[in-house]
C-alpha cells in the first residue's frame, strides 16, 4: 500500500501546504511509501493501485489520481479557499481542526509542523502583533500593534524571534496556525471576533493535544480499508 497526497508545490509560509508536506514524512516514518503530487503535475503513467491511498486536500476537485481509496482532508471549510465541496459517498473524510469533526463524522487529525526554535526563551517583551491573515480589510479593534503579514518577517526563524518578543498576538483567525506559534514563543494570544469581541487563547485550548494519536489512528484506518467495488468520481 502506497500513499498518494495531492498537494500544490511547497511554500513555506502556508501552513496547510506544509501539513501536507509533514504528513508524507509522517507516513513515511510509519513504514510505508509516501508519494506527494503535486497539482497540474499528476503523472499519468503512474499506476495507483486498488489497495493505494490517495490524500486530497478539500481544494480538489474530483479525483485526477484516479485512485479508490481517497481521503478527503479537510485543511479548511470545503469550499472557503477553493474546490467544489462535492465527494464521494465513499471517500474517507477527516479534518484538520476538531471544529470541523461534524463534516467529517467526528474524525479529525491536526499535523504539528512547529520548527524547535518556536520556544519560549524568555526575552523581553517589546511589542504587540496583530495577524489578519486571509481576513484582510476586516478590522474591528482599534489596537496598536505591529502587522504580521505574509511577507513580515522575512522567514520562519525570523518570524519566531519577532514572536518571542511579542507580548500579545491579536488575531482574527482563530484556527491559525500563527497561534500555537505565538503560545509557543510565550506570547498571549487574543483571538477578536467580527463583532470587536475577545477571546482568549490559551495552550489548554490546543489543537495540538496528544495530535500524534489521531494520526497513528488513521494510519490503522488505512491499514484495515478494504475497498470492493468502489463507484469511482470522474476525473477532471
């Protein structure tokens, strides 16, 4: 059984690009082959067996792979960030936040991809920051704090200097993986609402709790699915 994980190219500065990229080494770690596929790059002379998985991020549409075994990974809403929300009564179906379970019938794996000098060392604290991220133009709190934005910092160790100095991280996503980074370097993490309202994050609310569990979970789901006749979506 090999794995197939349908991905765009690899960018640092996406977190759920870089999930995918850490759950094929994760696969690859648990002892079997893991191939990522990267979009418009599908190689057509590729035989995906019957017994092979194939990972689909919600952004895709239909099944290019042709696979039988498809897993649907749910990064986001399906359809907020692209894709069609349409699957297969047969496909697999698992989130990344545990917010999104119910569209998935309760089956959620967060991937930590959280570099070791996201740590707390107990510098000074100089500033605040506020992350917006793909909620640009919202801006219902009148703070003063430093933008982080998809160019600022320049890097990811950069990015965890900046948070390790970063007092409180404003943010209006509240599932952004910026978070747990920002919890990490010892920051205070106030997620604000639409409406102005705050709430506070705190590493008791982490996503990230025993995460390795849920993966090793689905690695025995892959392990114990037995695919017959499975109605195939068309490729597109």
């Amino acid at each position: 059984m090999k794995f197939f994980i349908h991905t765009p190219p690899y960018c640092n500065t996406s977190a759920g690009i870089r999930v995918l990229y850490k759950l094929s080494n994760l696969i690859a770690q648990s002892g079997h082959e893991s191939v990522p596929i990267v979009f418009g790059e599908e190689p057509w002379q590729q035989v995906v067996s019957d017994d092979d998985v194939v990972i689909y991020p919600e952004v895709t549409i239909g099944n290019p792979l042709r696979g039988k075994k498809i897993v649907r990974y749910l990064l986001n809403i399906p359809g907020a960030c692209g894709g069609d929300g349409k699957f297969s009564i047969d496909d697999y179906l698992i989130s990344f936040n545990k917010q999104h379970a119910d569209l998935t019938g309760g089956k959620y794996m967060p991937i930590l991809v959280l570099e070791e000098f996201f740590c707390d060392d107990h510098l000074a604290k100089t500033h605040d920051a506020l992350w917006v991220g793909k909620y640009r133009g919202l801006n219902p709190i009148n703070i003063t704090a430093i933008p982080i934005t998809y160019s600022f910092p320049v890097n990811r160790k950069l990015l965890a200097e900046f948070l390790k100095h970063t007092d409180t991280l404003y943010t209006l996503d509240k599932l952004s993986m910026l978070n747990y980074e920002a919890l990490a370097c010892g920051a205070k993490v106030i997620f604000v609402d639409s409406d102005g309202s705050t709430t506070n994050i705190t590493r008791d609310d982490s996503l990230f709790y025993n995460w390795i569990e849920h993966f090793n979970q689905f690695i025995k789901d892959m392990e114990q699915w037995q695919v017959k006749d499975v109605n195939l979506i068309p490729a597109n």
